[in-house]
C-alpha cells in the first residue's frame, strides 16, 4: 500500500541498535526513514543500504552538527533517539522544541542535569516524548502486572530482583563504549533501568531511597590477571591471543558487524571490540542495591555480568502470599560456537544458544502453589516486547489492523517514567561512592513530586 504523504522520521545513532527502529519504520507505509544522524558516514551507509533493500527511498546522511537546522528545514515529523546514551539529550530537546514526536531509546538520559534539560523542555513546549521500555510490553511482564492489580497476593510489602547477564551478553558491555560511565551512566543506568521502570510500573509506585554496594570484580586489568582470564591484547581484530579468547568479539565472522564496526572504524577510530579484561573500565560488575518506595515497599535488586547462565528471577512478598517469575534466557553458554560472538552481541535480534523459558508461580497463602499459564515467548523479540511495543508506538504494520487503544497503549512510558527510572541508577551510583543511602529527589527532581 502507498500511501501519499508518510511522516518523515529521523533516526539518530547508527550503531546496532538503530535497526529495529528502521526496520519498523520502513514496515509502516504511513512513515518514511527520511534521514540518518551520526557522525560516521560508513555506519549511515550500511543503514541506507537495508533501507534501498527494503525498497525504500534513500535516507539523507546528516552529521550532528546539522541536525537541529535541517530537523526544521526538511520537515520532520517524528525523530528516533537510538545514539550514545550521554547524548540523548543533545537531539531530544531541539527535536521537542521543533514539535517533533520523539522516540528514544533508554535510558532516556545519563544524569541529573540532563534529566532536567529534557523535563524542562517537555514543560516549556507542551511536547511530550516516549522512553522505549520494550519490557512494559512482554506478555509475561503484563501478566505478572495484572496479577499484582488484581490482588492475588494482597498488598505487596517486598520483592528481590536478581539479573543474570552471562558472558557473551554481559561481556559485551566492556567491550564498548558502554564501559565507560561518562557515556552510559554504568549498568545501573544503561541496562537496569528496564528493570527499575519494570518495578515502577509493577508496583504503581516511586523509589524514594537507595543503597547500594558496586564494585568492578570480574572484568577489568586488575580482576583479569587475578583469575588468569586477561589475554594481551588491546582489541581482538588481528590479535593472536585473541582467536581462541572465550571473551574476545570476532567482529570479521559476522556480516552486520563488520559492516557496522569494523568497516567504520577508518572514519572515527571506534573500537567494539576491545579486551573486556583491559585498562579504562570505569562501571561495575556486580551490583547490589535496596530500595525503598512510597508504597512502604522495598526491593533488594543484584546485577551480576558474568554469569554462566542468563535471565532473571523476582519474587514479589504481599499480605496474601507470594509471586514468582523467572526467565531463562540462556541455561549455559558453550566456551565457542561459530560466529557466536558476533551474533549474540546484537542483543535481542536472535534468541540466546541454549535459551530456556519463563515461568509464573503463585504461592497463595493457605494453598497450594499454581502455575500461571503464560503467553507464547519470544526469546528474539525481548519476550515479543519489540514489536507490541513497535506497534504501540507506530501503528500496526497493516494499516486495516485496528490501533490498540487499550492495555498496549497504556504501557507506552513517558519522560516521566524516563525520570523515575533513571533515578534509581543515578541513586544507586550515588551510593557506591558515598557508602550512604540517597534519597531520589535530591538527584532528580521527578515529575510531580
């Protein structure tokens, strides 16, 4: 179907992730991928490249510093936010100030003073943005919401989160430029604000008070020549010690990466495949934080990044029993597979090797324990979250498809669920360093507190 004049999106940050949002949007025939953002004109080539395959008209290159004048000039409609996280700011405020719809990719930004930028900016234009938590979106995640809703285990006075990132997915955050904290605010902020947001949402509540402990354990110089993991080399590419690394990124071996990374490393001098066991590694590990919220409830929350298996469990204590979820996203992880690296690095375009399920238990007091039967899932899609949440945002991909109005629409996340789940991170980064509890406003002011 044609459709004779689609809005016109931009989408900014050309890396891995960015292909989700262009492929959804060149899906939609009322939306059109106009423009490409990024300082790298090798990594905006390969995205035009999916496009024409795609059958679609060929995106403008744009450099970050054209952006807000052709934002204008070109008319834009709709601006995608998938860059470094630290910069997320730099194209949400003049995409709102144009009147653009925006989309960003979380977190929505990496400290205070940023979060106070964009807050400000929704406040002075009226415009609104959307945080892309796909985790709202997951059947699984939705279920466990309505049972929580529905009091099936009363009031909810606790619930223990622990994350398991294994060491193909965990790993890859020390390889890239998530390692360092000035750009992704750490794992607190990068990846476990899905999480953070998840409990928010769960609970229909707002962290007020956190504690934590963090340390860099695992990975690093320090840690690697203490276990005997550390190979010598900077990056992997070219790297004798390197080929047979259970740790290293073979970026050569897989076809997207190599076009994406490897081929563009001439432009910017980007390395995505550097020694997760070398110098300059300024996040943590492994991460262990409490929470309070305004509900009285608490949570005790652990982030490990080098597991030998991947997903997460969180049980949920209440007046009338308890809630049980786990996901099994990976049950081991072998020591090579071909091309294994490369694949699994883009996380969430193919399931895991080895994935296993999830699982729902209700522990009613008084009575015995039952099984909650769940939705199919989709260990490709985080759980069939990307594309319910696609769909929340863009429409369905055939327009005669009804646009959900009900439960889906009402999980789409605003700045403000942006803001109270980056004030979890930032206040559990706080609190590494101080050794003290924080209290959440004093970071971040949040939207009506």
């Amino acid at each position: 179907m044609t459709v004779s004049n689609p809005s016109r999106a931009a989408v900014v940050g050309t890396g891995s992730r960015a292909q989700m949002f262009t492929t959804a949007l060149a899906r939609r025939p009322g939306l059109r991928v106009a423009a490409l953002c990024d300082p790298n004109p090798v990594r905006i080539a390969h995205h035009q490249r999916l496009l024409k395959e795609a059958g679609e008209p060929e995106a403008a290159a744009w450099t970050p510093g054209e952006f807000e004048r052709r934002l204008r000039s070109e008319g834009i409609d709709a601006v995608v936010v998938t860059t470094v996280d630290a910069l997320h700011d730099a194209y949400i405020v003049p995409a709102l100030r144009a009147g653009c719809r925006v989309v960003t990719e979380k977190p929505m930004t990496t400290d205070a003073a940023r979060c106070r930028r964009i807050l400000d900016t929704v406040e002075e234009t009226g415009n609104h943005l959307s945080v892309a938590f796909n985790y709202r979106f997951n059947p699984v995640h939705e279920e466990v919401r309505r049972l929580l809703a529905e009091g099936a285990i009363g009031d909810v006075l606790s619930v223990h989160f622990e994350w398991l990132l294994d060491t193909r997915h965990g790993a890859d955050y020390f390889r890239r430029w998530h390692r360092e904290k000035e750009n992704s605010g750490g794992l607190m902020v990068h990846k476990s604000s899905h999480h953070f947001d998840l409990v928010n949402w769960w609970l229909g509540a707002r962290p007020q008070q956190v504690f934590g402990y963090g340390r860099l354990g695992f990975y690093g110089r320090e840690a690697g020549e203490h276990t005997g993991y550390r190979r010598e080399y900077e990056r992997a590419h070219g790297a004798a010690q390197a080929a047979d690394d259970p740790f290293a990124l073979h970026m050569a071996e897989n076809d997207a990466l190599r076009s994406l990374y490897l081929d563009a490393e001439s432009e910017d001098g980007y390395h995505r495949d550097r020694n997760v066991f070398g110098d300059g590694i300024t996040i943590e590990d492994d991460m262990a934080v409490l929470v309070r919220y305004d509900t009285g409830a608490t949570m005790t929350y652990h982030l490990t990044a080098y597991s030998p298996w991947e997903g997460y469990r969180v049980m949920f204590n209440g007046t009338g029993g308890r809630l049980e979820l786990e996901v099994e996203e990976s049950l081991w992880q072998p020591p090579r597979i071909t091309n294994t690296s490369g694949q699994g690095a883009i996380h969430g375009d193919k399931a895991l090797a080895n994935a296993g399920g999830p699982r729902i238990l209700l522990r009613p007091l008084w009575e015995a324990p039952r099984e909650v039967a769940v939705a199919s899932y989709d260990h490709a899609g985080h759980g069939g979250g990307d594309e319910r949440m696609l769909n929340s945002l863009f429409g369905p991909v055939d327009p005669s498809t009804p646009v959900d109005t009900g439960d889906a629409a009402k999980q789409r996340a605003t700045e403000a669920d942006g803001a109270l789940a980056l004030a979890t991170g930032l206040a559990a980064n706080e609190s590494f360093t101080t050794g003290t509890p924080v209290t959440t406003n004093d970071l971040v002011s949040l939207p009506g507190a």
